[in-house]
C-alpha cells in the first residue's frame, strides 16, 4: 500500500516542528497580531499614527549563500540574511516593516536543521520589530535531494500615504551618504561558490586572517530597516537605494530620474578584506566586483547637502557606520565609480 510517508513526507516530523517552533515565532508577536499559531492565516492591525496608510509589499529569499551554510553545516545566521532582504528593500520605499512571512521548502524534513533557522529568523525579527505570523514548511521529495533546502520571505510594511521614498526629489548637488556593510550579505553567492570550489575550501583558514573561510562567508546581514527608521524621523531623503544584486552600479541608478547622474567617490570608504580576497583569488576585474558585490556599501541614501550631518549622526546613533560616498550631478542617468 501507498502512503503518503512512503512517498517521502513526513507528516509526523512536521507536528513535532510545530510544537518546537510555536513559541518562537510567537515570541515576535505584539499586540497588533490577529489570529492564533497554528492556524490557516494571522494578521496585523496598522500601527497607531497612520491617518492614510499604505501597504507596501517585498518577497525575496537568501540565494545560493543556503547551499553554501548547509555544505559548511553553519545555518544560524540565516535568518538575518533572510530578514535584511525583505526588511530593507521596503524600508527603501520608506515603509517601516511590520510583519512576515517565511517558507522553507526540504528534500527531506529535518526538524533540528529548520528549528535552527526558525529560531535565527525570529531573533532577526525581533531586532527588526517585525511579527513572524507564520510560514510554510514543505517537503520535496524526489524533487530536492535529501539534505537540501531553500528559503524564501514575503514582508508587509506600511507608509503614510504621500510620505514614500522615490526617485522625484533627486537633483543635482544632493549628497550621497553609504552605510557600511562588513560583508558580502546574501548576494554574489553563485560567484563565492564557484571561488570555494575552486581555491577557498570552506574548511580552511580565511587567507590573512585566524577566522575559519565558512564563518567568514557565512557572516550574517546587517539589518538596516530600524536605524533606516530612525533616520526618516529625522531627515526627508531624496532617494534611497538598499545595495543587493548589481552592487552600487546596479541599485543607485533605481533612485536616479533622467538628467541625473550618481557619482561614487571609491575612496571614501575601505573596501572590507573578503571583499579583495574574493576578487583576487576569482582573479575578477573591479568593474565586475561592483556589479556583483556591495563592496563595503550596503545601503545608500541621498540627501540635500544641508541634511548630511544629520543622517549621518543618525546612523551613528543606530551604532551603524555610514559616511558621504559621493553627489548627485547633472548627466545623463547612470552611476559613475571614480
């Protein structure tokens, strides 16, 4: 006879991950959830101080960085990365986040592995101040390999209507301000990977430090949203640009309006070591490394001259590193890196 679990799911394993995930993901509950855990769908009431709220939406996973923590059995920090990339994308809107949902897809349910993830998933969320409503857990049997996985998160954020962050305020003369990021976050992993395979085995020490390559690679995402936060109660940006695939190149020409033209002074900041190690071992031209990598530059904001100071002293009150990188000039639309 056939049943399901001989087909390869285990419906077993998953009640026993329910009831070691419940109070996690409750955990990042407030008292604006709606519903319980457990069931077919939670919500969340709009925060106090919106008279015309809107929604706003971001749906992104972590690439093939997963593959590379679960060759190297190091998931933990996962769900930083995981949170950062939808958490950051809508505070680029100028959305503040406030809940999410995640979906973990397995060739084989393995619930040590998942509550592990589960677990960094919901630390990240409550650092960010977003409620985990609840996810989905599948298992692929005969479609993933056993041991694989990949992970993936839709967040909801909300904004006073007329208060979004887009390209229209953007002019010549504004100032570009860099937050730093010590790493590469979630992007460029295919190109990492290939690197590992090659020249860097995850097992090894990373060149010219004392730091195993795997925890190196693996660091988790800063989580940008809450300073990003802090720094619209302070400062009306002109544009803001949360650096993930396609680097600097890549993301800041998504703030720039025709006529405008992004120069990036590269000197204005220190290029993270991982960074020249990846390059040099992977023998890649700079322009490449830009294109893939945020190369020490994580998220960006540009400003009027005159609010420089400020946003930049509100990252440092956020404990968060960031600098003016550059200006805004007259041009045709694109990103110069000098």
């Amino acid at each position: 006879m056939t049943s399901y679990e001989t087909a390869g799911v285990n419906l077993n394993a998953a009640d026993e991950l329910l009831d070691r995930i419940g109070w996690r993901v409750t955990s990042t509950w407030t008292e604006d959830v709606v519903g319980g855990f457990g069931g077919f769908a939670a919500g969340i009431q709009i925060p106090a101080g919106f008279e015309h709220p809107v929604l706003m939406m971001s749906t992104d996973g972590v690439g093939t960085k997963a593959e590379l923590a679960r060759q190297a059995g190091m998931v933990e920090g996962l769900g930083y990365d995981l949170v950062a990339m939808v958490a950051d994308d809508l505070a680029a809107a100028g959305a503040q986040p406030i809940a999410m949902t995640d979906y973990i897809a397995m060739g084989r349910l393995d619930v040590d592995r998942i509550e592990v993830i589960v677990e960094s998933i919901t630390d990240a969320c409550n650092e960010a101040d977003i409620s985990l409503l609840g996810g989905e857990t599948a298992e692929h049997p005969g479609v993933m390999p056993p041991d694989q996985f990949d992970i993936a998160a839709t967040a909801l954020g909300v904004v006073e209507l007329g208060e979004e962050i887009d390209a229209t305020l953007v002019s010549p003369g504004d100032v570009i301000v860099g937050v730093k990021s010590p790493n590469p976050r979630s992007n460029g992993f295919s190109l990492v990977r290939a690197i590992v395979a090659k020249s860097l085995p995850l097992d090894s020490t990373f060149p010219d430090t004392d730091r195993p390559t795997a925890e190196v690679l693996l660091d988790p995402s800063i989580i940008y949203s809450p300073a990003v936060m802090n720094m619209l109660a302070r400062v009306r940006p002109h544009g803001l640009a949360h650096i993930t695939g396609g680097g600097l190149p890549g993301n800041v020409i998504r703030v720039l309006p025709e006529g405008s033209r992004a120069v990036i002074e590269r000197s204005r900041w220190e290029v993270p070591h991982v960074f020249d190690v990846i390059g040099r071992l992977g023998e890649i031209p700079l322009g490449d490394m830009f294109r893939t990598f945020n190369m020490g530059i994580g998220f960006t904001c540009v400003v009027a001259e005159e609010d420089t100071d400020a946003t930049l002293k509100a990252f440092e009150t956020s404990d968060l590193e960031a600098s003016a990188i550059g200006h805004i000039v007259a041009g045709d639309r694109g990103v110069e890196l000098r």
